[in-house]
C-alpha cells in the first residue's frame, strides 16, 4: 500500500490535465456557504470548509431530473409517445467530497440498484463517476461517524482518499478507478503511508459525539414503533422536510408530468416522508395523517427498518446535516439512544 505526495505547486496543472478525462466537481465558496458545482476550466476546489450544508448527492441523483418529453400535437409524427430525454454520462470526478458523503452512495444503491429493479437514471452516473474524498482532518461537533459505521478517514465508496498534509496533499488509491485518476492528473511521487495513518488516528480522536446502536438490531419492531417517547420527539416538528433534502441516504421522489400547451415533458423530483401529501391516498385516506406518524417513520426507517431489512447497520453515515439545520433542535442522536435504549418491560413498571 502507498501513498501519493502532491505538492501544492503540483495541484492546479494536475487539475488541468484532468479536464481532458473528466468532467469535474467540487466545494466552492457561494455568498453564505459551500456547495459542490462543475468546475470551469482553472477553477479549483476550495477545501477550507468543515462540511457543506447539503450533501453532494444530486450530482448523482438531481433534485430535478427530466425523464422523458413528450408532444400532444397530432400533427407531429411521434406524438402522444415518451422520447427519452439524453444526458451526459461521460466520465466524472467528484473532489473533495467527504468519506462520509461518499459511504452514502452505499447505502442508497441497496435502493436504486437491486436483483430485481435497476434504476438506469441513478445507477449510470454513478458507475461514470470517480470519488475523490478529502478527509476530515477537523470533523464537525455534531459529527458521529464513528459510531454510525463509517470514519473522518473512511474508504468504502471512495476510489481515492486525499489528506491535506499542510504544505502538500497526500493521495491514496482505494480502487483501479483512483489508479487512473491519480495516473491522469500527473501525481506519481510516493510518499510513506504511514503518515497518513497518523493523521487518522488524530482525526478520530476529536470526535467525541455518539449515537448508540449496538442493541437497534434485537429491538423488536412493533415495541419500538408503540414506545411512549415518539409523541415528546414529534412536538416541536414543523414538517420542514430540512432533514431529508440535507441528508445524504434519503432517497424518496416523485414523478410528475408538466404539460404546456402541447408539449411537456416527464421528471423525478426529490420527495420527503415528512410532507402531508407524501402518503395521501386517491381516496383522500393518509395512514401518516399527523406529525407524529411521519416523524415516527423517518427514524423507524433509517435507525430500524433499514437495520432489519439489510442488517448491514443503520441508514445514516453520521455526518451530523440534520442536527444542523433542524429549526427545532430535533437530534437524531437523541432519538437513536431513545430507541437504542428503549426497554417496554421498564416502561410498564
């Protein structure tokens, strides 16, 4: 196992060179915040943030995608017929993404990429896609990735883990995908990977936030969906939906069709468990008529269903969004160790 040193006067001409294999990705400063966009040719990622507010999914999967365009003109010779919309599926990269952002793309494919349903509009940009993760040398304190089974120097999903050292980065190549970054760009000098182990260790150290998950698993389902304590976690929601458009592995949408005159065109847009319109019925029954049903749905899925169904570990990476940005404080580590925690027998007592 090796590692690559870059130096910072390599950076920016190994960028260059990429844009002649890729298309590129990464953090910029907005007025307010960070966020990932495509990178114009010289531009380069800025690094200096602790983690964007939203995560970089919907480059993967957008917040509106068009499907499908249609025409009601008869006049016209494929009329009343779906033409599938083209897109872009050359080669992308995405830099600078965080390990815990790109575990996420994990748990979501066990969604959108199955033995029984492939999801083509999901799966093939991220099969073109390259993961370049920038390790948390200063996680967040709402961060708990540590006990959400992922890390600060986290691998799974990435195929290169990059570490700013200083005066240099370190590179380190997790699949053959990496290997052919790393080689595009130029940035072939080792370094020694122990550094990099250092550096991790350090990383973890400064994590100190939990969420407690250990017994999630042999909690049984119908106990913890009647436990006492959803009504006192559902009384401050104001059904925002925050939580889930900032989360990394929340994956529900919509389709829709927009018609304008006599053309238009058919498109997924992100949805949320936590909108009323969410679970309505055509008969105008909702079996999630209240806050209380839909905030008892989003942690039962993520932190229970999710456990039973693939027992691979919880739905969330830890990266701490939702605790960030909730108007009302609600704290997902809260609600875990509620649930983690609960004992209906003592309850009864």
């Amino acid at each position: 196992m090796k590692a690559v040193k870059i130096d910072r006067k390599d950076w920016a001409p190994g960028l260059d060179k990429l844009f002649a294999n890729y298309r590129l990705f990464g953090p910029v400063k907005g007025d307010q915040f960070h966020h990932f966009k495509a990178l114009d040719k010289g531009e380069l990622p800025d690094f200096n943030f602790l983690n964007t507010p939203l995560s970089p999914k919907s480059i993967i999967y957008p917040q509106s995608e068009l499907m499908f365009k249609y025409t009601l003109d008869e006049k016209q010779k494929d009329h009343h017929i779906m033409q599938e919309i083209d897109k872009d599926y050359s080669p992308l990269a995405v830099i600078g993404i965080r390990p815990c952002d790109a575990a996420s793309f994990l748990l979501v494919r066990k969604n959108f990429d199955t033995p029984e349903y492939k999801d083509p509009y999901w799966i093939r940009p991220y099969e073109a896609t390259t993961f370049v993760g920038l390790a948390c040398s200063d996680p967040c304190s709402t961060c708990f990735c540590t006990t959400a089974g992922c890390g600060p120097f986290h691998e799974d999903g990435l195929d290169v883990l990059l570490v700013d050292a200083g005066d240099h980065f370190l590179a380190r190549a997790v699949t053959s995908k990496g290997e052919d970054f790393l080689k595009a760009a130029g940035w072939d000098v080792e370094d020694d990977i122990r550094q990099i182990a250092d550096l991790k260790k350090t990383a973890e150290s400064k994590i100190s936030s939990v969420a407690p998950t250990d017994k999630l698993k042999s909690k049984i389902t119908t106990e913890l969906y009647e436990g006492p304590f959803w009504e006192e976690v559902a009384f401050a929601c104001i059904n925002c939906g925050i939580c889930t458009y900032v989360c990394p592995t929340c994956w529900c949408f919509d389709i829709q069709d927009e018609t304008y005159r006599h053309s238009g065109f058919r498109m997924r847009n992100w949805d949320s468990c936590m909108y009323p319109l969410f679970t309505l019925h055509a008969s105008r029954h909702n079996p999630r008529g209240t806050k209380l049903h839909r905030v008892r749905q989003r942690f039962m899925h993520k932190l229970k269903y999710y456990v039973d169904r693939y027992d691979t570990g919880i739905q969330c990476v830890g990266c701490g969004r939702c605790i960030r940005s909730c108007p009302v404080n609600i704290d997902i580590r809260k609600v875990c160790a509620l649930m983690n925690d609960y004992e209906p027998a003592l309850d009864a007592e």
